[in-house]
C-alpha cells in the first residue's frame, strides 16, 4: 500500500522517495557480508594451519607433541571444527 506521500509525488511526476527502511537493510546486508568474509578467512587460515602440520618433520611434530597421526587427523577434521 503506498503513502499519500508517494501518491502525491508520483502525480507531480517526481520519483518516488525510497523508504526510510532501506539504508537499515543496506547496513544488515553489509554487516553480513562483512561477516561472511571473516569466515571465509578463518577456514582459509584454518586450511594453511593444518597444511603446515602435515609439512612439518616428525622431529618438528614432536616438538610440539603431536605424533604424525594425530597430525594427519586434525588435517582430516571437518572445516567447521
């Protein structure tokens, strides 16, 4: 349903005024999107960390005490771990 406000402004032939609601909607889009980047980039860091334990040497591996199993097992883990 439209405002008399809009009405009116399309009988005088100007374009209609956008609702107030939109820059609120615009700024959630926004924050989302920002969001989602951030995600994406954890899983990526995620990614190269697991990447970087199977690369490591098993002299490496235990100086950080994991064994090369249990390096390979945290490779294998779910991106949502």
């Amino acid at each position: 349903m439209r405002t008399d406000h809009a009405v009116a402004q399309r009988l005088a032939g100007q374009a209609p005024v956008p609702p107030v609601h939109t820059e609120t909607i615009l700024r959630a889009l926004h924050a989302q999107c920002i969001a989602a980047a951030k995600w994406i980039t954890r899983q990526m860091e995620k990614r190269r960390s697991r990447l970087a334990l199977l690369e490591m040497t098993d002299e490496q591996l235990k100086d950080i005490g994991l064994s090369r199993g249990q390096a390979y097992s945290e490779f294998r883990r779910g991106s949502w771990d």
